[in-house]
C-alpha cells in the first residue's frame, strides 16, 4: 500500500493544486490530502470551509482523502503511516523554497522522502496569493479555481 502526503494551505483551493491531486491520485493508492492549520495566521478561508471545499473537488477520486492538520508535517505523517510527501513545482523560483522544506523534513525523518510533480503549463503561474488578490479585488476567480471554490467565494460576497 502506498500512501503519500500532499500537504498545504490551500487557501483557496486552486486549479493548480486539483491538476497536482489528480497527477498524485494516479502514482499513489492512497492521497491524502493534508490542510495545515496554522493558528497564528488568520487565513482567507476558515479551515473548515477549505476542508468542505477540497472533498467536494475530489469527490470522484476514490482514493483520495482530505484532513486537517497541526503541527510538524512529518508528526503528522508518521501518525496517518505515509512514508512520502507529494510537492508542487510551478517554476524555477518555487525550488528554493521547496528545496529547503524537504530537506528540512529529511532532517527531522529520514524515513519520509519527498516527491515534486509538475503542473500542467496553463497552471504555472497560478497561485492562491493571485487567487486572494483576484478576489479581494472583486474579480471573477473563475479561471482559477475548480468550480465549487470560485461558487463559494463569489456567494461569500453576499
Ligand atoms: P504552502 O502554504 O504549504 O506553500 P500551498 O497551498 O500554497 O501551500 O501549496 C501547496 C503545494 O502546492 C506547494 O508545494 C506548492 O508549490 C504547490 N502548488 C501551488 N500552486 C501550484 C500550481 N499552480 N501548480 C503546481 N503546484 C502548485
């Protein structure tokens, strides 16, 4: 059984993280997909509504799941017994970082490699910082987000 991690804020869910689920969903028999709760930031979705939003756009994958988390990642995943994290790489100057958190989560646990897929190029330069910059602007987020995410942040206008 192999099981990976994706873990991130998703805040908001958007098309380039679905396009990284569903590349995941088919390497892996089991994804679960991880929300880390951060709770000295406030966020742009409450948690709760990520959590609603990120089972609905999965809904037909059947081995993918999604959960909150607190804490250290590799704590985490150690507990649910998935040995790899899955990444996303949109560019060159995403790898730095991301470099850096795996090798910081090597450090804490060997045991738990970390694995990066690619988006698809039309995803590249998405991100939710554009997605909350769209959005608080009053623009239409749907070109960037799944369907149910773009429904809920155009109804939270009221
Ligand atoms: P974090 O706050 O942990 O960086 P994000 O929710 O922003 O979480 O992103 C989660 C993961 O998905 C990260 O590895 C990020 O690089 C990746 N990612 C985000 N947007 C895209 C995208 N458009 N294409 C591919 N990967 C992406």
């Amino acid at each position: 059984m192999r099981r990976a991690i994706y873990p991130g804020s998703f805040d908001p869910p958007t098309l380039g993280h679905l396009d990284v689920i569903e590349r995941a969903a088919r390497l892996f028999d089991e994804l679960v997909v991880a929300i880390g709760v951060n709770t000295d930031k406030a966020p742009f979705l409450p948690a709760d509504d990520r959590l609603a939003l990120l089972k609905e756009c999965t809904s037909t994958l059947d081995n993918v799941k999604v959960t909150t988390f607190q804490g250290l990642l590799v704590d985490y995943a150690r507990s649910v017994e998935c040995g790899v994290l899955v990444r996303g790489l949109r560019a060159v100057s995403d790898f730095e970082y991301e470099f850096r958190v795996a090798m910081a989560n090597r450090k804490l646990d060997p045991s738990i490699e970390t694995v990066f897929l690619i988006t698809r190029d039309e995803y590249s330069f998405l991100s939710s910082t554009v997605v909350r910059e769209v959005a608080r602007l009053g623009g239409d987020p749907s070109g960037f987000v799944p369907e149910p995410v773009a429904r809920f942040i155009v109804g939270r206008r009221g």
